[in-house]
C-alpha cells in the first residue's frame, strides 16, 4: 500500500479537518459508542469524534503506516482509541461497530463494491454510515495536469500501466453500489468547495501526489510535482466536489 508524508499532511489538512467536522456533525452519537474511523490518516479528525466518545470507543485504520504512527502520537495516550495499519478492502473486525465515519478517504479506493461490502460487514444491525470523498468532476483541473504530467517521458516509464490513482464516483453509480452491497436509507449528494492552499506546492505534493510519489524514485519527485504545478494556472484554485454518503444497515 501507498505510504504518505504524514507530517506534511497533518500540517496542512485544514480543509480536510473543516470538512470533516461537517460530515461529523451528521453523525448522530450518545457518547457510548464504538465508531470505526475508514482511512483516519494523522488523527486529525478522529480527535474530534473523540470529543463526541466520552464513554465510547474509536478503532482507527488506515493503510499508511506513517499516518497510524501520526494518529498514535497524537492519541496514544488515549484508552478509548485503538489505531491498525490495514487495508479496508481487507477490513475484518473482530467486534461490530456502531457507525462508520470515513473523511477524504474512498476516492482513494478503486473498488467501491468491495469497500461497501466490508464497510457493511462491520457494522451492527441498524448501524450507520456517514463519509465524504471526493466524487464526479473533483479537482478536474489538477486531475487533469497530473494526467498530462504521467504522459511526460521522464516519468512515463515509471507511472506506465499503474492503475487510476482517484476513483472520484458518481451519485447514481455510490447509491447502486450501496443498496447491493446491503444499505438502506441511502442518500448521496454533492457538495463543491473551493480551497487556495497558502502553500500550493507543499499542499499538492502531500495531499494529492502520494500515489504517484510511491512509484517515482525520490530524485523525481520534485519535477513531478512542478510539471503537475506549471501546468496550472496561479494563484493555485483547486475545486474541489465532495461526495456525501449517508446509509444504514437495516435493523
Ligand atoms: C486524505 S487522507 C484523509 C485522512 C483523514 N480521514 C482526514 O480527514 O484527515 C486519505 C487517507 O486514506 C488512506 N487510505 C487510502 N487507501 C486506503 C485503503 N485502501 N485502506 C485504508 N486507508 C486507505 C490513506 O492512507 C490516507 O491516510
């Protein structure tokens, strides 16, 4: 699996944290119970679920090894926080959850059907789903300077024949997937927002470019991110059109 610059990201995931907080407060909770955070990255906002937890519990997993060890100096101290590098493609608990929070995570997973299967799979009966990603049309711009970027014969040998680094989905094609893999009450929609990162060039390479960076040698990496950035207009406007889940595992 892809590992991330956890530190970078931490530092720079304003956005992400704002919308997560958003899709948290979606989240209808007691204070008692077990939520699974899909894909937690450094923690950022798992603390703030925390805050919603004072009774309850938080299982972490994210496939970046860096990210887990970023989330457990953050929260490590914390009793009611259990963090795992895994897959959630592979996810298996041994408990059932009570919901299910995801933020910035499933575009970055190819294979929505399998994800809604496990993700379904975790849950109790009658327990809920509420994540964001990015979905149809997000960052079409960058998106597109980074496909042009791949293209480049310096780095085209190394980035030929990877699989598609985003799965940015539709709405019709999330809300099948969800009802087949089992959910009910499922409703999805798009949100669009708009980020002026103050650090474009550190903000892209740590947000956008992991992927990419994971199969690139390190020497590369720096022209990767400028032929990505010279081909966008400046100041740097990233539009950004989440996508917004909401289902429930019948009773
Ligand atoms: C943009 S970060 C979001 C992190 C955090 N949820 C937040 O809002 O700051 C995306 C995260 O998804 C994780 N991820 C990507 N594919 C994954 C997979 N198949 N299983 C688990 N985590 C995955 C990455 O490692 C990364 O930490």
């Amino acid at each position: 699996m892809t590992d991330w610059d956890a530190a970078t990201y931490d530092r720079l995931a304003d956005p992400q944290e704002e919308w997560g907080r958003e899709v948290l407060e979606r989240l209808e909770l007691s204070g008692d119970e077990t939520v699974l955070d899909a894909g937690c990255g450094s923690g950022r906002v798992t603390r703030v679920l925390l805050e919603r937890l004072p009774e309850g519990r938080v299982i972490g997993i994210d496939a970046a090894p860096s990210m887990i060890a970023k989330a457990g100096k953050a929260l490590g101290g914390d009793a009611r926080v259990e963090l795992r590098v895994g897959d959630l493609l592979e996810l298996d608990l041994d408990c059932e959850t009570d919901a299910i929070f995801s933020n910035a995570t499933f575009h970055w997973i190819l294979d929505h059907e399998r994800l809604f299967g496990r993700l379904y799979a975790a849950l109790r009966p009658g327990g809920t789903l509420e994540a964001q990603c990015g979905g149809q049309g997000n960052v079409a711009e960058f998106k597109r300077a980074i496909e042009a970027a791949e293209g480049d014969e310096r780095f085209a040998p190394y980035l030929r024949g990877i699989p598609a680094s985003y799965n940015f989905a539709a709405l019709d094609d999330t809300l099948a997937r969800l009802r087949r893999a089992g959910f009910e009450d499922a409703r999805v929609w798009l949100e669009n927002r708009t980020v002026i990162p103050a650090e474009p060039e550190a903000y892209v390479r740590a947000v956008g470019l992991a992927n990419h960076f994971a199969r690139l040698p390190p020497e590369l990496h720096d022209e990767f991110a400028a032929a990505v950035l010279g081909s966008m207009p400046r100041p740097l406007v990233l539009e950004y059109v989440r996508l917004n889940i909401s289902a429930r595992r019948p009773d």
